[in-house]
C-alpha cells in the first residue's frame, strides 16, 4: 500500500441554494408568529407536540424554517445538533424557535425553560443568538419569551 492508499477521507461538501425571493423581516413575535404558524401542521395542533425554528440573517430577515421534531401529546424530543447543525449550514446569525401545546395551555413549563435556556447558551458558543421562543396554543393565540423577559 502506498501513501495516496492509507488515508482515504470521505470528502464532506456543504451547500445552500437561497430562492431568489424578498426575505421577510421579524421585528418582534407578532412577525414570528405569522411566519411560524406555517410551519406547523394546523390539524395537528391540539394533538401532537411539534417544534420549529425559523434562522435569520443579521438584519433578522429570515432565511427559512425548518419543522424540526414532532412528539406526543405532552412533549417531544429536541436535538440542539441538529437546530445548529441547520443554522450553521445556511449561516444563520439568530434563530426563533416555537412549539405548541396540544392543551392549549400557553404557560412555559419547567422543561420548557430548561430547553430555552440550553437551546440559548449553546447558541451563545456559536454565536447564533436565540431571538425568541414561542408558544403556540390551539387557537390563533401563542406566548412569547421575549415579551415575558425571559430571554
């Protein structure tokens, strides 16, 4: 075996084709919301917990959303590589995140504020700023974290 032979790496390549639209602006969480609604599956919000995030640029103008997990009726399982993994890629500088739910219930549980505060400080490691998290409830109502000071 010769040199070229012993160190074969797989190549990784990363790409990001942006639509050559205008890009929406959030200026506060009423912006985020209209924009999050979308991105939810609406006949499933009263039952099954869902949870997306939009990435913006640094003039907040979002880049795209992603339906990032989908659960049970009282939680689901978030992967912060894989909100990152995505924000890195499209070279997001903030991102808002939101889940619902499915009782309708807008108040932040403890597992709620746990999963802000890690989502945030792993976001501060690599400088991705969490701008909000929203909560959505079953009508056409959500909670904000920002409004609240919590972030």
């Amino acid at each position: 075996m010769n040199e070229n032979q012993l160190f074969k790496l797989r190549e990784l390549s990363i790409g990001y084709s942006p639509k050559e639209t205008p890009l929406p602006q959030i200026r506060n969480s009423s912006d985020a919301y209209r924009l999050l609604k979308e991105l939810f599956e609406p006949n499933s919000l009263g039952l099954n917990e869902q949870f997306v995030v939009l990435y913006m640029n640094r003039a907040n103008r979002v880049i795209g959303g992603l339906k990032a997990f989908k659960g049970g009726i009282s939680a689901t399982v978030v992967d912060h590589r894989i909100i990152f993994a995505t924000a890195l890629k499209v070279l997001a500088s903030g991102i808002v995140i939101a889940h619902n739910h499915p009782s309708g219930n807008l108040e932040a549980s403890e597992e709620d504020l746990k999963l802000t505060k890690k989502i945030k400080e792993s976001g501060e490691l690599l400088d991705v700023r969490l701008i909000d998290h929203l909560i959505l409830g079953i009508k056409d109502d959500y909670s904000s974290f920002t409004e609240k000071g919590w972030l």
